[in-house]
C-alpha cells in the first residue's frame, strides 16, 4: 500500500511574518529556535554545572602500589633470612655434620702414595664440621706430595670427605747426590716405591737443590733418545742402564753387555742411527782392542774408540742404604757401580767395607774352622814379643840396617777387604 505523502511545509506557513520589522523578526525567531535545540539535544544524565571539590592523597598511586610491593618483598627476605640462621647454627653445632674419624675420609687412585701421607694432610680436619673444610687449601698441599700430580677434594652431606689421587707416570731413575730417585717426564723427582719395580736406566747430571726449570730440557731430551731408541719396535732403550745429560750436546749412553758395559756418546741428534753403528760393530771393536771402554759416535763420518774421557764428571758414591733401595725397585747392577775416570789416578776413599762374612754367608758359615786359626795368630806373635826386647834395649839398631823378617812380617798392613781393594784395579 503506497504511503501517503504528506504536503510540503513552508517556512513562512510555520513561523508566519510579523507585522512589524521583518528582518528583526527573523533575526529573532533564529535565536529562539537555536535555543531551544540547546535544550533539546542536553542530556538529563550531565553532571551540574557547579564542581564538586575531591580529597586526593599526598602520595599518587603508582607510588603506594610500589612503595607495596617492597614492604612484601622484604617481608619475604627477612622471613628467608631467619630460616637462613636457624639452618646455619643447625648445620654449625649438630653432631650431624662432624667427622669422626678416618673412615669418613674416602681416598681413591692411590698406589705409591701411602694412607699415611695422606692422612698428614687430611687428619686436621677429623672433628671439624663437614662443611667448614678448606676443599681449596686441601687439594693444594695434597699436590705437594711428590709423586701427586693432581688431586681433588668433595664434600659428601652430612659427613664424609672424598679425596681422589692422580699419581705421576715415571719415565727413567735418577742419580742426585748420593742416592737414587724415580724421576717423570717434566722432572719431579719422587721417592722409590716398595711394591713396584721398574726397568727403566738411570740419569745422570741431575743435582740436588736445582729447579724444576733446569730439568725440564734435560728430559725433553731425553725422552726424545728414548722415543728414536724405542721408534720402529727397536726396543735399544731397555739395553741401558745410565744416560748422562749433563751435556745436552752431547748424551751419552751406557750399554749394558754382559762383556763389559760400553760408553757411548751419540751427540745431540740421529741418535737411532750412530747406535744402530755402534750395535754393527760392538764384536768388531771387541776383537781389536784389548778391553773396550768408550765409543765416541757423535761425529757422522768418525768413530773413536776409548777416547780419553779426562772431563767426565765424577758420581759421588751411593750409600749401602741407597743401593738396596734402588736394587729392589729395579735398578740395573752396572747402574749402582761408581765408574772412575781411567785416566784419573786419584780415587776416592770406599764409604763403607764388607767383610767376607758380608759378601758370602753362606761360605763363612761353611768354615767352622777359620775363626780358631785368626786367635791362634795373635798369640804366636804375643809369645815372640817379649824374646826379642831386651836385644832391642841392649844393642840399638844403627841407622839405616833393615829390619829383620820377623819384625817386617809383624809391621805388614792387615789385608784390604774386597771393597776396598776393587777401586784400585782400575773401572768395571
């Protein structure tokens, strides 16, 4: 159904002209229309004109949120913190936490280093709490054991101490002073073992007191002999039984051989090849010269046998304790003999004598009958001795008359042991 349209309204129908002024008229219509749209289109739900003053705080509201926040974290810190006390004296005081003796202490990776040595390091801390052990201070005056190459220290709650020992690797003995060591590959010096034996030569031109720096060239090179001896499954390094590196320009090598021990000097370099020379021709020498002493193969094209050796360096000798010692850890014989200079006439006074009861037992046990005979002998001359005195104070000897045999047999000097004779007959 169509709508019905309605008729258009005039602005003259619907506000009709004055009589008056018209333009004043108009002007004023206007202004009655505007302000009735102004009341029209105001919303009864507007706040009244008049302000309403509102208390506000000193602090804004960021601020109180934050300042808060803080209060309840240091709420929670203090609560921590008391919690953190009462644990701290708990754990400071309680039996728990304290170790009672050695069998709270773990020790692992030892071997040449004894329970004993350890214990001098770790036995302050028995009766101390578990967790005021110095780890740190521990494991360092552990590494000072010598044959400590590193160690490590752990705590374990409530109140065992675990000690884990790395020992050191010994490449070669050593000769310092008058006694012999074991010796690694950077130069520590450690003492020999009671269990364990080795076969490895001994060093020469090591000496006491010196610094682990000077060391550490002389067993690069020699671990550098050792590796050429050894290179190609050659195996020459376990025939030594001394290398003197006193002089890194020039090793020298002592061979052992059951038909004497040969020195021999391989210079500074190519020391496979000048040994592999000398392993050629050993019979060779052996049947041209009398006794061979020395070989000189340092030179490439020239060989010198039993060069004069007048600079050699002089060994002190060991003490009986120090050759038992190095014996049983595996020290080759032809290593614990001092060898002398042929050509120097001085030798050194022996630091201690056996008797044949010393060298053999067993013989001397076999010969009941020798003691009677050494009483016998002193009284023979005792019953002699008073014959002859008055002859003595009588008659004077003149000046310059040899003295009779008897009297030349009593003066003899007794006879030198073995030890003290062998030094004289010249070097082994």
């Amino acid at each position: 159904m169509a709508r019905k349209p309605s008729p258009t309204i005039l602005q003259e129908e619907l506000y009709p002209p004055y009589a008056g002024n018209s333009a004043s008229a108009r002007e004023e219509l206007d202004d009655a229309r505007l302000v009735d749209l102004d009341v029209a289109e105001e919303s009864p739900f507007l706040r009244g004109q008049k302000r309403v003053s509102a208390r506000r705080g000193s602090l804004p509201k960021k601020t109180v949120n934050r300042v808060m926040w803080a209060c309840f974290a240091l709420g929670i810190l203090g609560v921590g913190a008391v919690i953190a006390i009462a644990v701290y004296n708990y754990g400071e005081h309680s039996w728990r936490f304290r170790i009672e003796s050695s069998d709270n202490i773990e020790v692992t990776g030892i071997e040449n280093v004894t329970k004993a040595q350890i214990m001098e390091v770790m036995g302050a801390d028995i009766g101390r709490n578990t967790f005021f052990v110095p780890l740190t201070q521990q494991k360092a005056q552990l590494e000072q054991i010598p044959w400590v190459e590193s160690a490590s220290v752990m705590r374990f709650v409530p109140n065992r101490l675990k000690v884990e020992i790395h020992e050191r690797t010994p490449v070669a003995f050593a000769r310092v002073g008058p006694r012999i060591f074991l010796i690694d590959a950077v130069g520590t010096l450690m003492e020999l073992p009671q269990k364990h034996k080795y076969s490895f030569p001994v060093i020469l031109g090591m000496n006491p007191g010196e610094p682990l720096s000077t060391r550490i060239p002389r067993m690069k090179a020699y671990n550098e002999l050792v590796q050429q001896l050894d290179s190609g499954g050659a195996r020459y390094s376990q025939d030594l039984s001394e290398v003197d590196l006193s002089d890194l320009d020039n090793l020298k090598v002592r061979v052992n051989n059951p038909q004497g021990d040969v020195l021999v000097e391989l210079g500074s370099i190519d020391y496979l090849k000048r040994y592999r020379t000398y392993v050629s021709h050993v019979q060779e020498w052996r049947q041209q010269f009398q006794k061979l002493e020395s070989v000189n193969l340092r030179y490439d094209n020239q060989v010198i046998v039993n060069p004069d050796m007048e600079g050699k360096p002089k060994q002190p000798t060991l003490s009986v304790a120090a050759a038992k010692a190095a014996a049983a850890a595996g020290v080759k014989p032809a290593a614990l003999i001092t060898h002398l200079n042929p050509h120097d006439r001085s030798i050194p006074k022996p630091a201690f004598e056996l008797t044949e009861k010393k060298l053999d037992p067993k013989a001397a046990a076999k010969k009941p009958a020798a003691r009677p005979r050494t009483k016998k002998a002193p009284a023979r001359v005792v019953k002699s001795a008073p014959r002859k005195e008055p002859a003595r104070h009588s008659k004077p000897k003149p000046y310059g008359k040899k003295p009779s045999a008897a009297v030349a047999a009593n003066t003899t000097s007794p006879k030198p042991s073995p030890a003290v004779a062998r030094p004289s007959t010249g070097p082994n």
